[in-house]
C-alpha cells in the first residue's frame, strides 16, 4: 500500500465558503512579472531582488494578458497529434507562415509558453494581524508553485486541483512590509499527468503559467479549525461533524455548532449544540453529531436544498468562523442502480473536457458554472463527468444550487507516455490529488462520485482495485470507480460502478434503423452499476458563424482553414447548409442512441462525449451544442428534451419503411426517474402528417407509473392502407398532466408501384448508345453504382463521421450525412426534408459517391454528400446535367435490386423516371461528356495523414 502514504500540505483556508475572524487581504492586481526562459531565477536569485522586466495583471494566466510567444510551426504542444499532414501537405503552406500560423487540430492560442515565469509583490501585513496565523492562498496555480518571502523559501507545491497554500507565519510581521516571489513552472516534469490530460492539454484549455484564481493572505487564531468534514445520516437525521484543530499550545477552547437552509423556499434551522474541548498542541481530530430534526431538507437533482453550518472556536487567541456548505444527500448503491436518497436515479449526463476558449481555463466564477449546469439541465441532463480533471470550487457550487451530480476525476490521463502501477510519480501523485480534492470539495452535495482518471495504461488494474479499496473505507459520501474506461480496457474488479464503453452507438451500418433492440446483452453479467463511457461521438460540419465569438485567447483558425477548404472546392456559401443538414442527422443519432439506453434493463446511465463540442483532439465537433454551450439552430432544449428527461415515452418500433398493405404497430413504454411515481396517469397518442393532418388518436392507457424504466403503457396500431401517396407521418406519444412527450417519424408508400421508363435510356456507364442518345437530344440515366472510381476512396455510411477523420486517421465514415434541395420537383413523389433521416438509410447506408472536382465550378449535385470538413471534396450520389444536347440524371444509388423488399429505392426510381418524362427536368449546370466519363476512370488516391500514430496507441496492452 506504499501508493497510499500522502504527503499533502494541510489546507488551513479551503473550506467551503469559509470566512475568518479577519478579512483576507486581496493580492489581485499588478504584480510585477519575469519570463524566465533558461531556468535561471533561482540560481540567480530573483527572489532576492525587485524584479523589473514587465508587468503582468492577476489573477490571470499568460496567454490571457498576452505574455509568451508567438504561436509557429516549431510550437511544442502539450497533446498528441496523430494527424501530422499539417506539416506536410502543400495546401497548408499558408497557414505555417510566421505571422499567420493557422492550426487544423485544435484552437490557435494568441501566445504560448511552456517554461518559468516569476510574480512578484511587495505587501504591507496588517498591523491587527499580530499573534495570528498568516498564510497565502493561490487558487488554481498552473501548474507547480515555489513561493519566497524575501530570501527566506516557504516551499514548492504543484496540485492541479485545489489551492496552494502557504503558511507564511514565521516569515512575516504584521505591520511590516514583506516581498512575495512566486515561481510558476508549467513544464511536464517528473510527475507526468499525461500529454492530453485534460488538466494540462493544448487540445482543450491550453498548457499556461499562471494563477487565476483568488489570491490572498489570510490570517486565523492560532488555534484554529484545520478541517470541517460534514457526513450526513439521513435514516438517523444527523450529521456527523468531523473537524480538526490545530493548535498552537494546549488550551481549552469553546466550539459551537449550527445550521440553516439558506436556498429553498422552506427554510429549516438547526439548533446549536456547544463543545468545551481541552485541545492538545498540535493537530486534534474531533467528532460531532448535529441533530437535523424531523423536517429537515434534503438535496437531489429535484429540491437541492442547502445547508450552511456555522462552526466557531474561541480559544485564548481568538475567535474563529467558519461557514461550511452541505446538503443532507445519500447518494447510495443497490445492486445495478444509483439511489439518490433511497430513489432509483438514472444518470444522463455528458463529459465536460474543459472546453473555455475565451479564457483557456475553467471558470472561476458560481455564475458562468451555474449558466453551464442550467443549459444542461434545460436539456435534460443531471450529471456532468469531468474528463482528467477536476473543476475549481465554484463548479460544485453551482452544481449544489442547480442539482447537479459530479463526478470529478484526478488530473490524469495516465497514457501515451505515463502508467500507472510501474512505481512511477504519478502512482502516488495521482491518489494525493484525490486525497488533496475530496478534502477541499469533499462537503459538497454534488460531488456524488469519483474516478482516478481517464484510460491508463500500465498495470493500472491492480492500482485502481487499491484505489477503489482505499476510498470504500475511508469516506462513504459518495461512490467509486477505478477509472473511466473504454471498451477494450479490462474490467475493473473492485469498482463500485463501472464507466465504461461496449455498451453504446448504433446498429446502423449493418442493419436498418429500428427501435426494438437494446444493450442488455452487453451488460446483462454486470454486477455493479453501469454507465456508458463517451457515448455519441456523432459529428456535425463546422458552423462558420461561430468564428466571430472567439474574441479570447484562442482563435477558431480551424474553422478558418475549413472555411478555406470550402471556399477553394467551389462550396463557398454551403457551409451553413451543411451544418445545419448534418446536424439534423447527429440530433437524430443521439436521440436513437439514448433511446437505446433507455430501453436497456439494468443501464444506470449514459454520459454524452458531449452535449457541446469539442475543440481539439484533431477538432472534434460532437455536440449539439458549439464550445459555448450554445445552440447552433438545429434542436433545441424542448426537442432534445423529448428524448432525454426525468420521464421519456418510448416506443418499440421494427421498423420507420412501411407500404400501405402494412399496419404499423408500436409498444409503449416508459423510462420514468422524476421526483415521485405518477397516479393514475393518461397516455395519449396521435398519428399525424407534416401539415399536421391527423390520421388517428387515442388513450393508450391509465395507469400508475413507478419509478424505473422497461414500464409498458400499452400498444399502438394503425392499418396503413388509406395512405395512397408517399408521405412523412409521426406518431406523438403524450404523458398528460406532465411535460413527458416523445416522437417517431415513419414513411409509407404505395405497395404498388408502376414505373415507366418512357423515352428514358437506363444504363449503368456512359456507353456510346447514351453518347449518341444526348447528341440527339434524349434522356439518359446513369444508375452507376460502383462503377465509379472517382470517389471510391469516400466512404459513406448512414452514419455520420465518429469523433472526426483527422483523430482516426479517416477511419471510417467521412461523411455526415446529405444535403438535399427538398424543393426541387424531384421529390414530389419522395418526401423528403433538406437532411438525412431514416428513409434515406435504405439508399445511403455504404453507397458510393461521385466526386465533382473536375465539374464547372458552380455545379452542385441534387444529393450532396457531406464531406469531412478537412477535406471537404465536392461529393455526391445524384446529379442532373445537361450533357450535348441531351439531358441526364446520373447515381450511384442503387434504385434497382429487391424492389419488393427495398420499397424506398423503388419510390425514388419511380420519382426519378416520372421527373424525367416531365417538362420539368430542366438541368440548371452543363457538363461535358469527358468530365462525366472521368468519373469512372479517375482515381483520387488515399488520404496522407503523414504518421503511423494513431489513437489506437492508447489501447492498454497487458503488462507482466
């Protein structure tokens, strides 16, 4: 158990909410600031002298007040780039140009600097502080901190997670002057967090120097509280007070303690109880019970009540006072499930990855964390994982007044260079971090778990099974899991609950849409609480408006460089079309995948990777939401909420294709967490068109429904023969009386279909009878399939790009989805919306593409694949041209096999002959036949990513 002997400076002034006899003295301002770039200062002796090069506002880091370098080509990341073509491929050459670097794989900071860099301040102490303990409070250091008064070094510390703090007692004198120096190292040095850890990565907020947090000195009584640790009892109404003192000499101190909500509607107060305590010099270690009454308040997601216990020590050198904030909350373990305060609580959350670009770090601030955990909420959510990180204080406060469940991580991704379990620093580093955190944040109603970090490698195993041990027995607050993991690492045998991938995404590249399956069988020999890992991962394009909102430290250049992309692939203009068509299609694969879920007997939760997007790791554009949690225009709260809330309608549907000799037919059912069961409740359901013409409605059902999921509510079913056109219908499932209402689109078509050719010549290539056919005037149609090389290295699947294509290294899909002018005649006889939905699988799943870069500049298909947007070619599947003096329609759809089975191909050949033969095939775009025959004698050739890296890497290999 040597991985276990802590070694952390004791936090005199981190209690939450805490205030003192005396009022801090506040250190923000000027200080006076020195880059030092070949590590000299020490040996130098700058902490013996004033410095003088520059100046430099705090809190703050460098890249916010402009200090560092000039970001280049010869910039050193803290992260992994798998995607070197950046430095390779001739198209970049403009953006590695001194002056005007441009970076593709994540944000490009304004300035940059791995290195040393000296604050200095000159303070008066005040005069009243005589007799006093005096220390200095640094919130949120990045990342290792020696601090000196005058010559005289106080000590080093370098947590990534709480304050450092520094008793200055014996080096200073009130009513004098003193000079702080403070050296800030943010190099990786022998503990080794990992490169993309999100507590240091340049993917997400950026490895900088700097302390933006409060900075103070503080001053307490000699004898004073060291530590307040409140562990509520809500089946005996107490709550247990663990508290230390530290003492200066032996002494008889009086102590009382209280409570009082301070932000529910109901306010509660809990009487004082008074301690006379003999305390030893030194450090003493006490326990006391507050007795919380009958009607206490309790906190959940629901009601986050509040409490403020007011803890006081008067001791021959004084009065101290503390105030600590808790919530009377039992976040508890019952075979597969959470219980928050005994209720079944399913956890839909997302991954915060701390995605800030204004300020490259985490807010400071309650109120820029509580906007983020209300936006979250107001999309149904009620639990946030931090990836590789833990927030600063004010995340758990917000997250105590929204009812938010945490789970906070060590600073770790211990992989790509660090493992655990090989007797290396960050062994014992990483569990004095999450020792050092539950200490600071540990009385926080919100912080419900805890995982050591993200993915490790190494023999990980065996040290996050002592991990989870170590913290089953020493704080029962909360629950514990080794390590948040993929699905190819090893299951973690001593976890409390597991998150873990394996149990998440989509059928769709193998099978057609359908709402029937579930993941039991992925999970159903799980013992423990199961929680997805990352789940999502569904990409959307780039929204170009966004660029205009990083007015920060760091510049969407990223999206510039798409931009550029687009531009010079003849598409300027479609980049707000694409966005909005793929994120259509993303919205749709979230919410089949959190249905999914929710469908799943014994699934505890699901944690989104993410609701916004993610701004590195190649640019990773998976929310739907952009980095400042905003929304980009194609679902909102009210939709998103649908399918992922307290209380979500479902419906097993086998399939979204229907004929009109078919019925279709659904089994109702309900995922219902809310804050009680629901009596007697009506279940509604409608059956309407796009105009919103109603086809049928009904009562399914009243009943009483029980907190949980896999409930039925009874069955749907509809005889489809009246639909004697194709057409879009929904069926609207409504809890009423209650906010719960769910939807599912389905198409019908004629199940008997005639198709007339007419004078249309159908072919699968442009042979010399289509040739002689368009010099005469006629009408060819091209169904191509995979004739066609010019696109083959394209390949498209219903589904839209995973993550992204740079990351993977253009693993599969590249594209995201389609982009489709609904109104052209077309479609009058195939509806369709501007984007991909369910219909479209049938033809798009794995079909080819056509690449158009040879095309006239200002040609665009009639369905257009989306590219990824660092390549962002000019791709298709079906086109209109005016070719010699004839007109033709050409794909690589296939509209011709199994058409009794395939009906939607089948309606989409019909709709294409009947345009043909209409006077309405009027092709807008000419091209020549040799540019159509290079479609299928051109090769485009593979993508270089010019490295043999990839993320795979990162796969944890056995070590013996």
């Amino acid at each position: 158990m040597k991985h276990f002997v802590i070694s952390i400076l004791l936090v005199l002034a981190s209690i939450t909410g805490a205030t003192g006899q005396n009022n801090p003295l506040d250190l923000s301002g000027t200080w006076k600031f020195q880059i030092d770039r070949d590590d000299a200062g020490i040996k130098e002796r700058w902490f013996d002298k004033e410095l003088t090069t520059d100046h430099i506002n705090l809190p703050g880091s460098m890249p916010e007040k402009l200090k560092g370098d000039d970001v280049t080509v010869r910039t050193r990341w803290t992260g992994s780039l798998y995607d070197s073509s950046y430095y390779f491929n001739p198209y970049m050459e403009k953006y590695r140009i001194d002056g005007q670097v441009k970076l593709p794989f994540f944000l490009t900071p304004d300035k940059h600097y791995v290195g040393v860099a000296w604050y200095q301040k000159t303070v008066q102490v005040p005069t009243n502080w005589k007799g006093q303990r005096i220390v200095l409070f640094l919130e949120r250091p990045h990342i290792e901190t020696t601090v000196w008064i005058g010559q005289k070094k106080i000590g080093m510390q370098n947590s990534l997670c709480v304050p450092h703090v520094y008793d200055l007692t014996a080096a200073v004198t009130p009513g004098k002057e003193c000079r702080i120096s403070i050296r800030v190292d943010n190099r990786i040095k022998e503990i080794n967090v990992g490169p993309d850890s999100h507590s240091i990565t340049d993917q997400t907020q950026g490895n900088w120097n700097g302390i933006v947090g409060r900075i103070e000195l503080q001053s307490v009584p000699k004898t004073c509280f060291e530590d307040i640790q409140v562990y509520p009892n809500l089946a005996e109404k107490k709550a247990l007070v663990r508290f230390s003192l530290n003492a200066s000499s032996t002494e008889t101190v009086e102590m009382s303690f209280s409570a009082q909500s301070f932000n529910a509607e109901q306010t509660h107060e809990v009487p004082a109880i008074n301690l006379t305590i003999k305390a030893k010099k030194g450090t003493n270690t006490y326990e006391a019970e507050l007795p919380m009454g009958d009607d206490f308040l309790t906190w959940d997601e629901f009601s986050p009540a509040l409490y403020r216990l007011t803890a006081t020590i008067t001791g021959r050198h004084g009065t101290e006072t503390k105030k600590v904030e808790f919530g009377m909350r039992e976040f508890k373990i019952e075979g597969k499930w959470f219980y928050v305060n005994g209720r079944k609580t399913m956890l839909r959350g997302t991954v915060e990855n701390c995605v800030f670009p204004l300020t490259g770090y985490a807010p400071m601030d309650v109120e820029s964390w509580e906007r983020v955990f209300r936006i979250c909420r107001e999309y149904g959510l009620n639990h946030m994982r931090f990836h590789s990180y833990c927030p600063p204080e004010a995340a758990f406060q917000a997250a105590d007044r929204t009812g938010f469940y945490l789970q906070p991580e060590g600073p770790s991704w211990p992989n790509h260079g660090p493992k655990l379990g090989l007797g290396q620093p960050i062994d014992k580093y990483l569990m004095d971090e999450t020792i050092a955190l539950t200490k600071a944040y540990g009385n926080h109603a919100s912080f419900c778990m805890l995982a050591c970090g993200n993915e490790p490698s190494g023999r990980w195993v065996e040290w996050v099974t002592q991990f989870v041990d170590f913290w089953e027995k020493t704080d029962p607050r909360r629950v514990y899991t080794g390590a948040s993991v993929g699905g190819s690492w090893q299951w973690q045998p001593r976890n409390q609950y597991h998150v873990k991938a394996g149990a998440r995404g989509l059928t769709w590249a193998k099978q057609q849409p359908e709402s029937m399956s579930d993941f039991r069988a992925n999970i159903d020999t799980v013992s423990q609480p199961f929680v997805s890992h990352e789940t999502g991962q569904w990409c959307a394009f780039p929204n170009f408006n966004e660029i205009r909102k990083y007015t920060g430290v760091n510049k969407a250049r990223n999206f510039e460089i798409f931009q550029d992309l687009l531009r010079d692939n003849d598409m300027e203009g479609r980049g707000h079309d694409f966005m909005m068509a793929s994120g259509k299609l993303q919205a749709l694969c979230y919410k089949h995948e959190i249905e999914k879920t929710m469908r799943t007997p014994d699934y505890a939760g699901f944690q989104l990777l993410a609701l916004n997007d993610y701004t590195g790791q190649g640019t990773a554009l998976v929310g739907i939401l952009d980095a400042f949690f905003d929304e980009k225009g194609y679902i909102d709260a009210p939709a998103f909420r649908r399918f992922c809330s307290p209380t979500v309608p479902l419906a097993r549907i086998p399939k979204f294709t229907y004929t009109n000799a078919e019925t279709f037919r659904a089994d109702v059912e309900v995922s219902h967490f809310g804050p009680t069961p629901l009596t007697n409740a009506e279940i509604t359901y409608i059956i309407q068109d796009t105009y919103g013409k109603v086809y049928t409605r009904g009562i399914i059902n009243r009943k009483d429904i029980p907190i949980g999921n896999l409930y039925s509510l009874g069955h749907v079913e509809f005889p489809l023969t009246d639909i004697d056109t194709p057409r879009k219908l929904n069926l609207e499932i409504r809890i009423e009386g209650t906010e719960a209402v769910n939807d599912w689109d389905f198409w019908v078509y004629p199940a008997q279909v005639e198709v007339t050719e007419g004078d249309v010549y159908t072919t699968d290539t442009l042979d010399a009878k289509a040739l002689t056919i368009l010099k005469e005037g006629g009408k060819v149609l091209i169904i191509a399939g995979r004739n066609v090389k010019y696109g083959k290295e394209v390949q498209q699947y219903f589904t839209p790009v995973f993550w992204n294509t740079s990351w993977f290294k253009m693993r599969p899909p590249h594209t995201t989805g389609i982009f489709v002018n609904e109104y052209h005649p077309l479609f009058r006889e195939f509806p369709t919306e501007y984007h991909s939905n369910l219909q479209w699988w049938e033809l798009l799943n794995r079909a080819p593409v056509m690449q158009f870069t040879d095309f006239p500049a200002d040609f665009q298909p009639l369905v257009q694949s989306i590219d990824t947007w660092f390549i962002s070619r000019k791709i298709g599947v079906l086109f209109e041209a005016k070719v010699l003096n004839g007109r033709l329609i050409m794909t690589t759809l296939d509209l011709t096999s199994q058409p009794d089975e395939r009906v939607v191909a089948r309606q989409l050949r019909k709709a294409v002959y009947d345009y043909m033969r209409s006077d309405n095939f009027r092709p807008a775009f000419k091209v020549s036949p040799e540019q159509i025959g290079q479609l299928f004698t051109k090769e485009a050739g593979t993508v270089n990513s010019y490295t043999k890296d990839s993320p795979d890497e990162l796969k944890p290999k056995k070590v013996f």
